[in-house]
C-alpha cells in the first residue's frame, strides 16, 4: 500500500493537526491494514479509490497513521493525525463523526478505542467554553475554593414536591444552619414526573434557598435538571431563572452534544452542572469506545461548568461506579489543565460516597472539586440534617489529614462530632 493514510516519516505538525491515540484490536493478518484503513474512513477516503479522488485532496485532507506501537500480533496503539482543515469551526457532532464515527463500525476491526485527543488552540478557541467555571461558582458561593460538598436527594423518584423540596432544605441547612452542604442536585432521571412535577419541586425548592439566606446568610446552590427535548429545555431553563435559581443541570451524555451546544449558547448566565447518566456505555471498555477523558474534553468545549468524573475509589473496594483512580485524574487534567483562551470546569465526584470514603477524595481531589453524596447523607441513622453536618465533619477531619477509619471515629470523638460518631457506628 502506498502512504496516503499510513506514513511513519510523517512529520505531525501539532498547531495544523488535531492528533488521536487509539487503541485497535483486529482479527489476525489485520494490523497493518487497519493503520491504512482508520485514518482513510475517517477522512477523505472509502473502501476503494474513487474518480472525482486528486492528488490535491489527498495531499491536503487526508488523516494520516504516523506513528505505530505494536502490542502484539492483533493489537496496536496508534497515532492519527487530521488535518485541522477536516474541521468545522465550534462544531463537537461534526468533529466526533469524523475521528470517532464510521471507524468503529469497520469489520477490519474487533475493538477500537478513542484514548485521547490533542486539538489545536486554533479550533480549541472557536469553542465557547464554560461561562463560569469554578472560580464564576465559588463567587457565586461567596467562597475562595472548594471542596464544595453536595447531595442528590434521595429517594431519587417517588418524593413529592414538598418532601423534596424539605430535604433539600435539611441537607442545606444541617443540624444548625451552618454545618449542611452547599449544593443540591437532581437525581438523572428526576424531571418533570406525575409524582414531582417540575415547577411545583423547582419553585418550592428555591423557595428554601431563600430561607437559608435569610436564616444563614449563605448562598446555596440547587442544580435543577432540565433535561428533556431542546425546546423543554429551555422552557425549564427560563423557569429557573425566573425563579431565582443558581444552576442548571443537563444529562449530557443522553441529550446530546448539540443540546448542550444549544443550551450554553443561550447564555441564561447560570453554571451548567453536567450529569455523565450513559457514559458507561462509552467509557466502560477498557478496549473499545472512548476514554472518559476525552468525553470530559468535548463537554469542556461544549461550555459545561462542571462535569461528573468519578470518585477515585471504584477500584479500592469502595464506591458504586466502575473507574481506576488515574482515570479519574486524567478527565480532571483536561478540565482543570490550561486549553487555549478557555475557561476550567469543576470536576464533581458522586456515587457511593459516605463519610467513611469521601476523605480519600478530598486526598486526592480537592481543592477544586464538587463533591455529591446521595445514600451517604440521606442514609445517616438521624436523617438528612444529621447525614449533612456528619459528611461536613468527615470533610473537616479530612482537610485535617484524618482518613482513615479508626482514626476518623477517634477524631469525631475528640471533637464530639456527634454526628459523625452516629453515622460511623450507625446508631441513633
Ligand atoms: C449518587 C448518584 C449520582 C451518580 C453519579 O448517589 O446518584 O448521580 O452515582 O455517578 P449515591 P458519577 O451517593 O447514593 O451513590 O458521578 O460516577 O457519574
């Protein structure tokens, strides 16, 4: 085969090149066909040469394989370079149907995997980015930095408006008023049901935050999902800010890049907390589909203020949801790492979190972290109130240096963290 689509000379240039690591795994007697066969149907090419094809089209479009690291006889790591002129300007569908459409489906193939994505500064900044990131969030708080601790308010179906709407109030406010969490999410799947509807939970919801400003002087943030078609999206959106509320919540994966897209081009002047809902689907194969990583990348570009990454620890014995710790501070380099003119994005962790793990996140994590606790807090033997100020204490300990189990009672002890005594002995 000649060298269209597969040149080891070639000379990569990163500022006119967006640049994919993948990882193939093919039938055997494939490798060197499919370093040919990606960079082809992912660019300019087909499965056999076509007429109206030039010299100048090839030379100038087509994606190249320029470097190669075999693994074996049926697996490769490989370096595709496309050239930036493929690209259409603040376009994510566009982009992911070039270097991440067809090319999965090729039976050349058994697995194909998307590790990571390099994109010029050129295309990075026709991108709008995050609006707020996380210093637009802290100032919204009134803080200089995370952690920021949270809760999705559980049962995550069923409550009704104002049992909803109450316990996000006990989370907010703790025992005390002082020692609950800041920031209130949506369940994924909670939006506009017969049993809760949207107005009716939004509307009381934020009533509450008023109440705790009034009452506390804090200002505390209700991540309200608005998820649905476009058009009810941004109805819900208009809702919340006509209400009052501080932040919009989107499940990103599940609406779609373009929605986002939309979403963030109507500047509603809100952060957008981004719910990862699906990406298992994509993520989860270490072999096949795309790397966390890179999803966390387009939903950067895409102008999400914050995104679901993972807890660090599903790999430890602890947690709910599949993912290795370097995983997890990969997709949290793209968001927090500089890109072009582009704002951060808060990582936000969640998913089995309890106060017996969340040190290990704050360890590893903070200070610029979102940090959601459902069952954890909601689970605590005295309720919501308690389960909020005893996840504060656990992340008080933490910041302290305390996180493992037999010193974390001893310290709750010390410091008649009653609460946290409670939720670690799981007593009344
Ligand atoms: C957490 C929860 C979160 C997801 C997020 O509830 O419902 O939406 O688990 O997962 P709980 P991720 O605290 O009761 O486990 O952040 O990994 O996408």
């Amino acid at each position: 085969m000649d060298k269209e689509f597969y040149n080891e000379d070639f000379n990569a240039d990163p500022d006119a090149n967006v640049i994919v690591d993948f990882k193939v795994i093919v039938p055997k007697g494939n490798l060197n066909r499919v370093y040919h066969e990606i960079p082809a149907e992912s660019s300019v090419g087909t499965w056999q040469r076509v007429a109206a094809m030039t010299d100048d089209i090839l030379r100038k479009l087509s994606a190249k394989t320029f470097q190669v690291e075999k693994l074996s006889d049926t697996e490769a790591k490989l370096k595709v370079a496309y050239p930036l002129e493929l690209f259409e300007a603040n376009n994510i569908p566009q982009m992911l149907s070039l270097f991440a459409g067809n090319v999965y489906g090729m039976n050349s193939l058994e697995y194909l995997r998307v590790n990571d994505v390099h994109i010029p500064n050129e295309l990075i900044n026709t991108f709008p980015g995050p609006a707020h990131g996380p210093k637009g969030i802290y100032d919204i708080i009134g803080i200089d930095q995370g952690p920021i601790l949270g809760t999705i308010v559980k049962p995550k179906l069923g409550s009704p408006p104002d049992v909803h709407a109450k316990t996000t109030y006990d989370a907010w406010r703790g025992v005390d008023g002082t020692s609950g969490i800041t920031w209130v999410k949506d369940d994924e799947p909670q939006t506009d049901q017969d049993f809760c509807r949207f107005e009716d939970r939004i509307g009381r919801v934020l009533e509450y935050a008023d109440q705790i400003k009034s009452e506390t002087g804090r200002q505390v943030i209700y991540a309200a999902n608005i998820t649905g078609s476009i058009s009810t999206m941004m109805k819900r959106a208009d809702y919340v800010v006509d209400q009052g509320g501080k932040c919009l919540m989107i499940d990103v994966v599940t609406t779609g890049f373009s929605a986002v897209q939309h979403i963030r081009e109507q500047d509603y002047g809100l952060p957008i907390h981004a719910h990862r809902a699906m990406h298992g689907a994509l993520t989860r194969h270490h072999d096949h589909g795309i790397h966390m990583k890179v999803l966390a990348l387009m939903y950067r570009l895409a102008g999400v203020d914050g995104i679901h990454t993972g807890t660090i620890f599903g790999k430890m014995g602890y947690g709910k949801i599949e993912e290795d710790k370097e995983e997890v501070l990969s997709s949290n380099k793209k968001l927090m790492g500089d890109l072009g003119n582009m704002k951060q994005v808060i990582p936000i962790a969640s998913g089995g979190v309890g106060v017996r793990n969340i040190g290990k996140i704050i360890d590893a994590l903070a200070p610029h972290v979102v940090i959601t606790a459902g069952g954890g807090i909601h689970g605590h033997p005295d309720g919501s109130a308690a389960g909020a100020t005893a996840m504060n204490q656990a992340k008080d300990a933490a910041l302290q240096g305390v996180i493992e189990d037999d010193a974390l009672l001893q310290w709750a002890k010390d410091n008649e963290a009653v609460e946290l005594v409670k939720a670690l002995t799981n007593q009344s």
